[in-house]
C-alpha cells in the first residue's frame, strides 16, 4: 500500500512541475510582449504632439492639430477642410516633424 501512495505522491508532483514549467512558458511566450507592447504603445502616445504625423490603424496618413484627453483631431490630406475626431487609441504610429 505504501508503495502505490509513494508513485501517486510522485505522479502529483510530476504533474505540478510541468503546470508550473507550462504556466512559466506561456508567460514568457505570450503574456510578457503583449505587456511590453502595451508600455510603448502608452509611451508613444503620451509623446503625442500637435504637429505630429500620424498613421492611423485604418491607414490614412494625417496631422494632429488638437488633442484632448483621450481624442484627437487630425487633418487628412492637402485639403485644409478633412478634420476627423479620433480616439488617440486609433494611432499606430507617430513620425515627428523634422528639426531644421
């Protein structure tokens, strides 16, 4: 009897350290850049100014000329007259203007 509670005992064992081999994994594979992604997305939002040129998800380039809290405005193409409210959340990527 002793030795069949002595393999359990080890077959339990066995199992937690794969959960916690399979749990240390699915952290490292997929949790971890997702969080990292997350922080610079943040970052390059808050750097966000007015003036900034911006890619937006649905791929329309455009310049920021306001920003609210959690909005922008941006103005599309050479016609002065396209200024569409967006969430800032809708950027995917912001190119600065060039210093000269």
């Amino acid at each position: 009897m002793s030795v069949l509670l002595s393999a359990s005992t080890a077959a339990n064992a066995s199992m937690i350290i794969w959960l916690v081999v399979l749990f240390a994994f699915m952290y490292f594979a997929m949790i971890r850049p997702q969080q990292k992604e997350a922080k610079k997305k943040n970052a390059m939002l808050a750097e966000l100014a007015v003036g900034d040129t911006v890619l937006t998800t649905s791929g329309f380039y455009g310049v920021v000329i306001d920003i609210d809290e959690d909005t922008i405005i941006v103005e599309f193409g050479s016609n002065k007259n396209c200024r569409i409210p967006m969430q800032k959340a809708a950027v995917s990527a912001v190119e600065k203007p060039d210093a000269e």
